[in-house]
C-alpha cells in the first residue's frame, strides 16, 4: 500500500485501464459486442502500415486505432514508452506476476542487464515485429491476433486466433515473466520493439529519406527492405548502445550530490536499470514509470531535472489518450481504395456514394464487394468505408449511370419472420417503399424488428426500386396500420436477441416513404415456397456407378430447413454424403404437407434407412474440398428424427 501511495497516479491509471477493459469485455454496462483490439496502439501502426504500402486497412481496424499508434510514435519520440509504462495490459501483468512470485519466496532467474544472454533476447522481439508487418501488410489481417496473450485472454481463446500459438505466447508470458523480471517486455514483445525504434527517431527519419530517395530516383525498391533495415539497425542499436543518445526528450535525472548511493532505486525498478549509477537515465528499457523516483527518500531524482514534473508522465499520458480518442472518429480512412480496367476510361469519372452497406465491414467483405463492381461495365474504382458502412463507386457516366450501379448491386431479399399456424389459409400481401436500406442485412434487422413488435406479421421481401419496393406478408386479421409501419420502419436502435441470453443493440436508420393502396391475398402454401430457396446436388461419381439400379428416395422432414443459419452448410452435408455409396443426390423441398424436408435419392443396392440414418447421425463428416483433399468436421446441424423411404418417382 505505502508502494502505492507513493505512486498513486501510475497505479490509479493502470488499475483504471484495466478495470476499463474488463467492464467493456464482461458487458457490465452495455450489450454491444466490443473488440479487445479496438485501442490498441499497436494494431493501429499495422494498419497505418498496410495503408501506406497497399491503400488498405486491416480488418476491423479505423481511424481511432491509427490515431492511437500514431500519438505512441509522437509520445515515444518526446517522452518515452509511456503506453507501456501507464496502459499497457501486459506490462501490467508482466510486473504482478514478479510481485506474485516475490510474495511466494520462489527464487527468480536474473539475466543481468547488458550482459552477452540479455543482448541476445533482446533480437527475438525484432524477428517478431518483422514478422507481424510483413504478414499483415501482405494479407490485411492483423497478424498478432494469431499470438498476442492479451487477445487471447480477453476472448476466451476464442477469437481470430491458431490456437497453438496463441496457447504457446500465454504460457510464455506466464512463465516467462514469473521466473525472470519483465520478460516479455524486454525480449519477447513486438510493440516494445517498435518503441525503441522510435526512440532511435534520428536513425529511424534517416532510413525513411533514403527509402523515398531511392524510390524518386526510380528504383523500386520494396518496403520489404525498409521494414528489414529498421528492424535490424534497431535491433543492433539496442543490443550494442542498449540507450538512446537524444531521444526521448524528456528523461530521469539524478541529483548527484542529493543522492546517497542507498540503492533503492535500481531494485524499485521494473526493469532493474542502475538508475543510481548514471546521471541521466538514457537505458532503452526506461518507460519513466516513476517507481524509482517514488522510492527515492532524498529526493535526488526528477523527471527532467524539476521537481514539478513528478507527475509529467501520468497527465501526459492521460492527455495524449485522450486526444487519440477523441481525434480518432473525426475522420475515417478508406479501408480500400481500389482501381482497375482501362487507365484512358478513368479521366473524367463520377462518383455515387452508397450509404448503409452493413454486410461491408472488413477488409475481405470489401475486396468481395470490390470483386462484384469490377464486373459492372463503366464502373473502374471503390473506396469502402466500414466505420460509416458507405462506399464510393467511381464510373464513366458515358456508360453507366449511377441509378444503374445501384440496381445491378441490389440483392432482393427474403425473410421469414414467423411461420403462419397450420389452420391459416390466407395471408394478406401489402407494399411498402423505404430508403436507407439498400443493404443485404438491411431486410433482415426490418423483419426481426417486426418480429419483435409480437403482431401477425409473418414475412416480407424486397425487390429493387427507388424508393425500395418492401413487401409484407401478415394475417388476414392483422390492421394495416400505416403509423405503425412507419415507426417500426424508423426505429432507431434495433435491440436484437442474442443465442445465449442479452441483446445486441444496432443503430439503424431506415426511412419509411409510404404505403400502396393495392392489397393482395396468397395461400399459405404459396407464401412458404415464397421464403424457401431449394437446394438441389447430384452426385455424379455415384450416380455413374449406381443410377438407375434400384433407386429410391428417403424422406427426413427438417423444419428449419428455410432459416439461413442451416441453408449455409448444406453443401457440407451435401459433400459428405456425396462420399458414401449409394448416395445419388439431395434436395430440399416443401412436401406435400406444407412441411420442409430433405429428400435422398439413392440406391437400394447400397443403402437402406438404417444405414441413410448411420451415416445422417454420424459423429464426423468427411468434407472433400475444391482440390480434393478430404478433412472430419463436426456435423454442422443436428438431426433428432429418422426419416424414410417414400413413394416417389426419383429424379434422374
């Protein structure tokens, strides 16, 4: 508690950091999901990186993570590691599970500073670093999510992770700084080699002049090589100078004279730097945590040689936070910004902005997005922007027409929002037409909210115009009442159930536009083949070998085979049974019952019902992919009642 005390503000910032990421990760205060990434610094410089060299972001990242990386730069530069020494997470850790193994008297491994074992770690977290850019440069992914122990704690080992990495790095950071003081951070730790990168800023500015010096005389030189250059040169500086000659500016100093040679300060030190053997402390492992001058009863050190500056470092940091974040969503990168087909069409193009594009959030959603306008004549560039969900679509309008970009982009689309009880016979059809939801998720989050509202309402679908064409399908008994269309329509905040318990809150800003006066009525039997989408495979291997001997047909009656959440693995139960004998192929259907089932053709030869149910049921299914390589998968949907051979006629 005195440690504290005399620290108060480092320690009051560092338990609030973390205090603040454990609330946002446990939901205590809202439902949203968060990203444990969403702030980090570190993340924020891969992506500033991936955007200079490729005119892209990493996935999930913005402006507000670039804006922190880019204000550590500024903050290391200036005034030191302070991230590491205030906020970090890790280093946090990293300096409990020492106190932790103190408290339990188990004797440490020292690896004395300078000498030839702490020169040689220290390479280890440059080939990192080298690693993480090179990777997530080239992919657009945030190559650290692979490995990073705090991701993988904060997600529950869950996250976008390979799993043995991650689970080596968390035994690494556990063990590694519980036996040996700050382990992590001094040799192990990508971001804490970037920083002294940093601190070596004249180096640093100097490689980046001749990088672009050599790229304007006309050789084209790869960023390959600077990256390398400054991970190597940094790499050396450290291990040979193990301090930084000018940078940063502000430093500890030590008040020879006051000072009493007591040595206090050196073992207060997380990084046990002989902080009483120099007068200013220039050793590259210095983050002006504090804790040395904490200790000091003679008051002989100062950050910057005043005494007023005691708490310098702690208001800087919350300071440059603070600026990060509130500077971070003024503005918004695009997360891609992409050109292609002939140069001589690009001259004079116009640009129309597609707003709401939800299902566009990463990096590969875009380039899919991006895939889908390149095949549009007259379109020849897309930037997207995931935080507002727009994208801007550059044509020639000697060609296309904006109108025109947005029908071929719409998707029409369906969804179910209840099923009509058995004794309905008739259901009511009416039109609506709305703006702002041009999306393909749009139909979905408006149907659920119609769900929601627990009246008799059971579909809708869409079909392009302007205004969009909505289509609702409800009782026979159920008011067409236009205000309250209206508002459901423009509900702000959509609070969307979650599997598991909780709500998931998502902004939504639809614009109701008006109502058709024309009302239509279909069957129920009509309304359910309007919301199903037949899947259908033939298995021609099997069929060559089995076809026409003795065909049959199973019939298993699945009610949710019309939810999309079943629709997107039927090719891998399509797939594995596409590997048994006997197997000829599978569809889905509406049987005669107004029920949805599956259908199996296949041969009396090699199968029957019990041996159809063995291999339905079976624990693993064998999944062949596009080159022919087979793997076991979990089934992907559960089946609880057996089917049966039908009497039908088999399609051939």
């Amino acid at each position: 508690m005195k440690k504290f005390k005399k620290n108060w503000l480092r320690h009051l910032i560092q338990w609030g950091a973390l205090l603040t990421i454990i609330i946002f990760l446990t939901k205590v205060f809202g439902t949203q999901n968060v990203d444990p990434e969403a702030y980090c610094p570190f993340g924020g410089l891969q992506t500033l990186g991936t955007y200079l060299v490729a005119g892209s972001m990493a996935c999930s990242m913005t402006m507000t993570q670039i804006m922190m990386g880019v204000v550590l730069a500024i903050a290391v530069i200036l005034f030191s590691k302070l991230f590491c020494g205030y906020l970090c997470p890790l280093g946090w850790g990293s300096e409990y599970l020492d106190k932790l193994r103190a408290k339990m008297k188990v004797k440490s491994l020292v690896i004395k500073n300078k000498s030839i074992a702490d020169r040689l770690l220290r390479l280890f977290k440059y080939v990192l670093l080298f690693i993480i850019f090179y990777y997530t440069i080239n992919d657009s992914e945030l190559f650290c999510k692979n490995f990073d122990p705090y991701y993988a704690a904060a997600t529950g080992f869950k996250g976008e992770l390979t799993m043995w990495m991650a689970i080596v790095a968390f035994a690494v950071f556990i063990f590694g700084n519980f036996f040996i003081k700050m382990f992590w951070c001094k040799y192990i730790c990508p971001l804490g080699g970037l920083s002294n990168i940093f601190k070596f800023a004249i180096t640093f500015v100097v490689l980046i002049g001749v990088y672009a010096a050599l790229n304007y005389s006309g050789l084209a030189v790869s960023w390959v090589w600077l990256l390398a250059a400054a991970c190597i040169i940094g790499c050396i500086w450290e291990a040979i100078y193990m301090e930084a000659k000018v940078f940063p500016l502000l430093k500890v100093h030590r008040d020879t004279e006051a000072c009493n040679n007591c040595g206090l300060c050196p073992k207060r030190c997380p990084y046990s730097i002989d902080v009483d053997k120099v007068e200013t402390v220039k050793h590259i492992d210095c983050n002006l945590c504090g804790e040395c001058i904490s200790v000091c009863k003679q008051d002989a050190l100062t950050f910057g040689k005043q005494k007023s500056f005691r708490w310098l470092p702690a208001i800087l940091t919350v300071v440059l936070l603070g600026l990060a974040l509130y500077l971070g969503p003024k503005w918004e990168l695009a997360t891609i910004d992409v050109k292609w087909g002939d140069e001589a069409k690009q001259e004079n193009l116009e640009k129309v902005t597609i707003e709401g594009l939800r299902s566009v959030k990463c990096y590969g959603s875009s380039m899919a997005f991006k895939a889908q306008l390149e095949k549009i004549p007259g379109v020849y560039r897309v930037a997207t922007f995931v935080k507002s969900s727009t994208a801007d679509i550059y044509y020639n309008p000697s060609e296309i027409t904006a109108e025109k970009i947005q029908e071929v982009i719409y998707v029409p689309a369906k969804f179910k929002i209840n099923t009509p009880p058995t004794e309905v016979t008739q259901i009511k059809v009416i039109t609506i037409f709305t703006e702002k939801m041009y999306d393909k998720l749009d139909p979905n989050y408006l149907g659920i909210q119609f769900r929601l509202s627990g009246k008799g309402y059971y579909g809708l679908e869409t079909e392009y115009s302007c205004p969009l064409t909505v289509r609702l399908y409800m009782d026979m008994n159920e008011p067409v009442d236009k205000d309250f269309l209206k508002k459901t329509v423009e509900m702000k905040e959509l609070q969307m159930p979650v599997h598991g318990g909780g709500v998931n809150i998502i902004k939504v800003n639809y614009e109701f536009i008006g109502i058709s006066d024309q009302t239509d009525t279909i069957t129920r039997r009509e309304f359910l083949e309007r919301q199903f989408s037949p899947y259908s495979r033939s298995y021609k291997k099997n069929m060559e070998q089995w076809g026409g001997k003795n065909d049959a047909v199973y019939e298993l009656v699945y009610p949710g085979l019309d939810k999309p959440i079943i629709t997107r693995y039927l090719p891998y139960l399509s797939s594995h049974l596409s590997q048994i004998n006997g197997f000829l192929s599978m569809e889905t259907v509406l049987n005669e019952r107004d029920e949805y089932a599956f259908r199996f053709t296949y041969s009396k030869d090699a199968l029957n019902d019990d041996k159809i149910w063995e291999a339905l049921s079976a624990p693993k299914w064998k999944i062949m992919d596009k080159d022919g390589n087979v793997s076991e998968v979990d089934p992907k949907f559960a089946f609880e009642n057996k089917g049966a051979t039908i009497a039908v006629t088999p399609k051939k």
